[in-house]
C-alpha cells in the first residue's frame, strides 16, 4: 500500500485519539494504525477496533515489537469473519544496525488477510472514480475556484493541492503546516476546518493564548491540541459544521461560503509566526482590524 497520512493522533470522538489516520493512495481506502511499544496486550487490540469501527475504516494495522500468538489468532479470526469486507494486519517491528549507519526499523507481516496480494492486485487493475469520487472532485473544484477569486495577491497566494477525488482537500502554508478541509459523510454529515503544524511548540502555545481573538477572526469555536507523544506535528485549531450533506448540490454554495473564508483565515493564521500571532490576535482592538 502506498499510504497518505491525514492525522496523527486524530481524535476519535471526545475521548480518545488513533496513532495514525491514513489514506491508501491508489484505492482511496481508510486505513487505522495502532502502534504498541512493547508486548501486544488487549487494550490495543480493542484500541485498534474501536478506533477504525469510529471511522469506518476499510483497514486495521497493528504494529508492535513483541506478537503473542492468541493476538495472532485474534487478527486471523477478525479476518476470516471479515470475509474480504474489511482487512486486519499484525506487523512486527525491530531495529536493526549495518555498521555505522543509524538504527533502522524493519516489519515483518505476522497477519494478513487471505489471498491479500491478488486481491490487491485485482483492486488497483480495476480502479475507476466512484460517484462518490467524482462528486467530491466537482465540490473541491468549486472551492478551489472560490479561493483563487477571494485570494490575497499572486505572492501570498495559499499553495492548493489540486481538486481530487476523495473528502478531504489541503492548502499549503510554507513547507510545515497545511489547513486541511474535510467532508465527513460518517458523521452527521459535516465540515470541517483544522491546522496542522510540524514541530513548533512556540507556535502552538501563541494560538492557546490568543484564543479568543482567534475565535472571533474565523468566527467559530476552536480547541487546540498537541498531538502526544509525537511531537512532530500539533493541531493549531479545529471548526466543524454539522448538517451537510455533500450530495446535496443546491446547497454547496452555503457550504462553500462557510468553509472557504474560515480555510483562508486558517491558512492566513498558520502562515504566522508565534510573535505575529500573539500581536495581531493578542488583543480586541487588534483583531477587529485585522479582518476574516
């Protein structure tokens, strides 16, 4: 599989957060990973499940460093009752050392679905654009269009990824932070607006202490959130909207003028520094002069 990541730590409703959140580039397919640093023990076999039953994954990883063979079985049998519909991997990992060269990790595949090769191949010969698919990438392109009309000037333009199947669509913000717009059609159905960051705490604690001038420049409740223990990337702030179905295209203007402003004003915040953040949301005056 060739994997994208779309969460780190992701929150799993209000409780709890999945290792990983990924998406199979060539298939389109949810995929769960659960990480163990130790021996697998039940609680992450259940963390695995619960996690990817919340998301409606197509597909479970388990990685951990020690496999006990009643875990095994348990993968196996989630497979067999799964009957192709869903897929479940055990995976063991250990580092190895060449020399000098650094510390390297290598998996090694415990558990896997039956016949899993030919079943992908069979998958990636026959891919097409579902409906699905295509509504999303007509719905992207009308925002991306939006955005490109109600832009800053050519030189602070937000950097795009191109509109794609798939619900989910990303702005670029320099080379360590993007806003990535979501449609979830699981829950709810609804919108959803958040940051990421790679590896600035400062950053982070600039957006927690302006909080409430933030609020009130994307015009929504935010939370803000670190995404333990990987340090590498922080949540700056999440805004949702609930009651949006996307295949409801008489509507897709209402959600493109909800979703579009608060992505620019996201993207606008993520491309601060700490210092700017905290003296241009760091006071009322400030942030109503500071526009959406």
């Amino acid at each position: 599989m060739d994997l994208e990541a779309e969460g780190i730590e992701a929150p799993i409703g209000d409780m709890y957060w999945a290792d990983i959140v990924a998406r199979d580039k060539a298939t389109g397919k949810t995929v769960v990973i659960e990480n163990q640093y130790n021996n697998t023990d039940h609680s992450h076999l259940g963390q695995m499940i619960t996690y990817g039953a919340d998301l409606d994954a197509d597909i479970g990883v388990w990685i951990s460093y020690g496999i006990k063979e009643p875990h095994a079985k348990a993968v196996k049998w989630l497979n067999d009752m799964a009957a192709g519909r869903k897929a479940f991997f055990l995976l063991e990992v250990e580092l190895i050392k060449i020399g000098n060269s650094p510390y390297a990790p290598v998996f090694t595949t415990i558990v896997e679905p039956a016949n899993w090769k030919q079943t992908i191949k069979k998958e990636k010969a026959s891919i097409s654009k579902s409906d699905q698919d295509l509504l999303y990438e007509e719905f992207w392109k009308s925002l991306s269009d939006w955005v490109d009309m109600n832009s800053p000037a050519s030189g602070e333009r937000a950097k795009k990824r191109p509109p794609r199947q798939g619900n989910y669509y990303r702005l670029y913000a320099g080379s360590d932070g993007w806003v990535s717009l979501r449609v979830n059609a699981n829950k709810g159905p609804n919108l959803k607006v958040e940051t990421i960051k790679h590896k600035d705490t400062a950053w982070l604690e600039a957006i927690e202490s302006c909080k409430d001038g933030i609020e009130r420049a994307v015009d929504a409740k935010i939370e803000t959130f670190k995404t333990e223990p990987d340090p590498d990337f922080l949540v700056g702030f999440t805004v949702e909207k609930g009651d949006c179905p996307i295949a409801d295209r008489d509507r897709w203007s209402s959600y493109i003028e909800w979703l579009a402003p608060r992505a620019l004003s996201a993207w606008r915040i993520l491309s601060l520094s700490a210092t700017e953040i905290k003296k241009m949301y760091g006071n009322s005056e400030s942030v109503a002069n500071s526009g959406k």
